[in-house]
C-alpha cells in the first residue's frame, strides 16, 4: 500500500541519516581541530621556550622578523621534501633575498647560531612536528638547547596549500631591539605559510582542510543518493 511504501521511505531515511551522522561526525572533528588554532608557527615556538626551560635554558624572544626569513627560507626548497637532508640555501641569500623580501634590513641581521629543518607529506600539529620532525638526534637537542640562542623564528608551510609540509626553526644572537629591523617597523606579510611573532591568524592546514570538506562532500552525496533522499 501507499502507507507501507511511505513507512518504507521513511526508515531508509532515517538510516541514511544515522549512517551520514556515523560517518561524518569524526570527520567533522578533525575538520574543527584543525582550524581550532590560528599560527602553528607560534605554537612551535611556544614549545621551544616550554622545552629550553624544563632544561634549565634561557627563553627566547619569538622575532616575527626571524619567523619571516624561516618562511622565505622553506620556499628556497621550492617544494622538494627530499632536499631538506641533503641541501641549504646559501649564506649570503639571507641578506640578499629573505631579508629584503620580509622588509628587514639586511645590516641588522646578526648572525644565524642554529636552525632546525624537516619535512612530511602528512600535516602534523606542531607538538608533535617538534618532537618527529625536527628533533631527530642528540645534534638537533644541541641546537635547541644551544646558549648562544637570544631569538628564534618559525615558519611552516604547504606546498601549493598541501601535501607536502615544511618544517623550520631558525635561531640568532643579538639584541631584540637593534637587530631584524623593519623598514616602516613592520614584517612584511608573507604567504603562502605561516610564520610566528606577527600576530597573524594563520592555517598552515588550510590545504588539508580545503580537501577533507572534498571528503565530506563527496560522501555527503553517496549517501544521499543511496538512501533514496
């Protein structure tokens, strides 16, 4: 009858609905945690200064200037993951390309005391891109704890908003007050990435984001369709 045909579609549309809400709610989660902080670049930094502390080290002072120059520094790789381990740009290119490109005027900058580089297809937090990525022997814990250190910058960033993802910490000596000077007293806005110290909201998991609402989308519309909706 038709009541028998509407209770029908009635139960294949409240399964649809559970196996929709089944499905879809963790993706939703991760969606949301991803988007849940505005600049992994100063959490990374944050969890420098948590880890140089408990080690009985001095804090450093998050230097948006450095953070940029970390930004420019990842684009020199040119999204070639493999290059990470076994190259790095020049010396001179901080004074000649990063500094200029990021507003800092290239006589102020004081001399680079340690950098920590790494990179991965997956998009990580940054709790956990510190302790996987970039710490990966007892020379990368001599760096991070290195006395010398007064500033230190971070950046990550995508390649094309995705896969894969770059990793970098830079540190410095000097004096926060007379070094990475800006012309006009302000960083340059840099994109594509993240880079700390600027104030700046920022989703360096803008790329996996934009492709998990793919996802969603997409088994949105299966599920639809096969329930009958």
């Amino acid at each position: 009858s038709n009541f028998d045909q509407i209770g029908r579609g009635q139960m294949a549309m409240a399964r649809g609905f559970s196996i929709w809400f089944l499905v879809i709610s963790p993706l939703l989660l991760s969606a949301s945690a991803a988007d849940s902080k505005n600049n992994p670049a100063d959490e990374l930094v944050a969890v420098i200064n948590s880890n140089r502390t408990s080690h009985k080290s001095s804090t450093l002072f998050d230097n948006p200037g450095l953070g940029c120059i970390a930004l420019e520094y990842l684009k020199a790789f040119q999204g070639q993951c493999d290059d990470v381990s076994s190259k790095k740009p020049a010396n001179s290119d901080f004074a000649d390309t990063f500094a200029p490109k990021c507003g800092v005027l290239a006589p102020t900058l004081p001399p680079i005391t340690g950098r920590l580089l790494g990179c991965q297809t997956k998009y990580v937090p940054p709790s956990q891109a510190f302790s996987d990525i970039l710490i990966q022997n007892s020379r990368s814990l001599e760096i991070l704890y290195d006395k010398n250190h007064t500033q230190v910058g971070a950046a990550v960033s995508g390649t094309d908003g995705g896969s894969p993802y770059f990793w970098c910490v830079l540190f410095s000596s000097g004096a926060p007050n007379n070094t990475f000077a800006l012309e006009g007293g302000v960083v340059k806005t840099v994109r594509p990435g993240c880079f700390s110290g600027n104030n700046d909201d920022c989703s360096a998991a803008q790329g996996f984001q934009h492709g998990l609402w793919v996802l969603i989308s997409g088994i949105l519309l299966v599920l639809f369709y096969n329930s009958g909706l």
